[in-house]
C-alpha cells in the first residue's frame, strides 16, 4: 500500500526513476531513494525543481499524487493519473456520507481541541473550567473559546489584545496566531489534496467563495499547538517583542517534536500527517475507530534532529 509522502523543500531538485525507484538529486547533498510503489504523493514546494517525462509517468503509473505549490507553499494544483480524474472512492465518501458519522467526526475534533486548550491552561496554572465542560457531554464550542482566551491572553501582559481577532488583527499577538494558523492551514491543505480530499467540501464548515472549509475542519485541534508554540516564545523572551516570533513560526512548527506515541517523538509535522492519514481511513472504513489527533498532554516541544 502506498503511504510516503515525499516533500521536496530544496531549490533545483532533480526526480527521476532508476530500478523500480524515485530518485532525488540534490545540490550538495547525498542522493535520496524511495520505491515508487510506497509512494502516496510527491509535494513540490521548492523553487527550480525537474522532472524527467520517465519520472512523472511513473509516478501516476503506480497512482501516485503530484502537488505543485507557489512560492508561499500554497498548493495550486497537482498532476494525477486518468483513474484519480474518472473516479474518485474518497470524493464520493466526503460528497454522500452519513450525517450521523460527519457529526461524530466533528464531535471527536471539537473535543481533541478543547482538551488541547485544556492541557494550555494548566500549564499556566489558570482556575479553568474546561475539564469540566468537556466532563458535561454537552461541549459548547463557542463558550469554551471564550473561556480559554480570557485566561490565554493574560499571560501576554501589556500585549495582551483581550479578545480574539480573526481577521485585520491591529495587535501583535492576533496577528502572530494568524500567521502561524495560515502555516499549519497550509500544510493540511497539502496533506489533504495528497490523500485525495476536496478541501472544498468541509464536514462542519461551510463553503465560501475561495474557501477550504475542510481545512477549517481539520485544524480545529491543531490550533492549540500554534498557541503554546507563541505562549513558549513569550515565556522564554519577555523582553522581545512579540512579532519576532515571526522568524521562529515555520520552524517551531514543522520541526517541533511531539511525544505522540508513548515514548516515540515524531515531528509536528509528521503528526499532522498521520492525523490526515487516520482521518482518511475513517471515510473509507465508516468507523472512528482509528482516528488519531495530536494531543499537547505530556507534549515535550523540542527542536531535536
């Protein structure tokens, strides 16, 4: 079953094929090899990158993905076999599934994210009361936002913008958690279109022009991890400002370790994608059985190689 996806993040990259094998060739570094036939997708997010017509035909032979993104990393759209283009198992499930399961898949989210924001407010020690909202099995979304922010934002001091900002935030903390949503935001739109989703048709959200209502969805629990990631830099820097937070983001975020099986560290990155990966089985198999969501509880964030 094929499962890698392949991320190609250096400029002037070559792929090409060689005994049953896709082949990376990059500028100063060793050459890289993966079997064709364990290979979901290939995600091209770097600048200069070539294909040999061999390579490309190979890939969607063994019904592999090609994701082609711009130069902000944002997917613009992918190279896939005929079959992926006639018929599509997954865009059928997401179009015509049950109302029943999309409205549990949504519940499992909106829980894994309040306990997210839950594990936060302890860890700065804040007389929260979201175990016991979430302990009342009727979990309010909206009321549970507005109980984390109150004690979220605090912690900020000076900076603190009192409320949350979605969009044209004036202030620096909004504006810093907006960025690092749009960060996440893009690498599971990309995650999702490899596993062969249509961002547009969400299971909660609702679509608007030029929106990915899916990737709304999928995020919801991924949000906390952005607000630790900005929470830790204040802690660990009083005196800088906020905004240069900016220069960390992309590194805290896709290189961050989280301790999500126990005693096995993956990367974030790596988690968002076996969380995509799950969410996949779930359409296929109708159950939730196997769904996995990142969780902060006895997260350790660390930069380690």
């Amino acid at each position: 079953m094929s499962y890698h996806i392949i991320h190609i993040l250096n400029h002037a990259s070559r792929l090409s094929v060689d005994r049953g094998c896709l082949v990376c060739d990059i500028p100063d570094k060793p050459q890289r090899r993966v079997p064709l036939e364990d290979i979901l997708a290939v995600i091209v997010a770097a600048k200069g990158v070539s294909f040999s017509a061999e390579c490309l035909a190979a890939l969607l032979r063994h019904n592999s993905v090609v994701l082609h993104c711009d130069h902000n990393y944002k997917p613009i759209g992918k190279t896939v076999g005929l079959h992926r283009v006639v018929h599509n198992e997954l865009l059928d499930r997401q179009i015509f599934q049950d109302i029943f399961f999309l409205r549990q898949m949504w519940d499992e989210i909106i829980l894994a994210k309040v306990k997210n924001q839950a594990f936060i407010l302890d860890h700065i020690s804040a007389e929260h009361k979201l175990w016991g909202y979430i302990k009342s099995g009727n979990l309010d979304e909206g009321n549970a936002a507005r109980h984390y922010w109150k004690f979220y934002f605090k912690k900020f001091g000076r900076s603190s913008p009192g409320v949350r900002v979605t969009k044209g935030a004036g202030d620096a903390v909004n504006g810093m958690l907006n960025y690092g949503y749009a960060v996440i935001a893009t690498i599971c739109n990309r995650l999702l279109l490899a596993h062969g989703f249509n961002p547009a048709v969400g299971i909660y959200h609702k679509y608007r022009f030029r929106s990915d209502p899916l990737v709304y969805d999928i995020m919801e629990p991924l949000r906390p991890f952005c607000d630790f990631m900005l929470l830790r830099f204040r802690q660990a820097n009083p005196r800088s400002k906020i905004d240069e937070w900016v220069k960390f983001a992309a590194k805290d975020i896709i290189f961050s370790k989280v301790n999500a099986f126990g005693s096995k560290n993956i990367s974030f990155n790596l988690a968002i994608d076996r969380y995509i990966t799950s969410f996949s089985n779930c359409f296929r198999s109708k159950t939730l059985n196997n769904l996995y969501i990142p969780s902060l509880k006895d997260t350790n964030f660390s930069h380690e190689k």
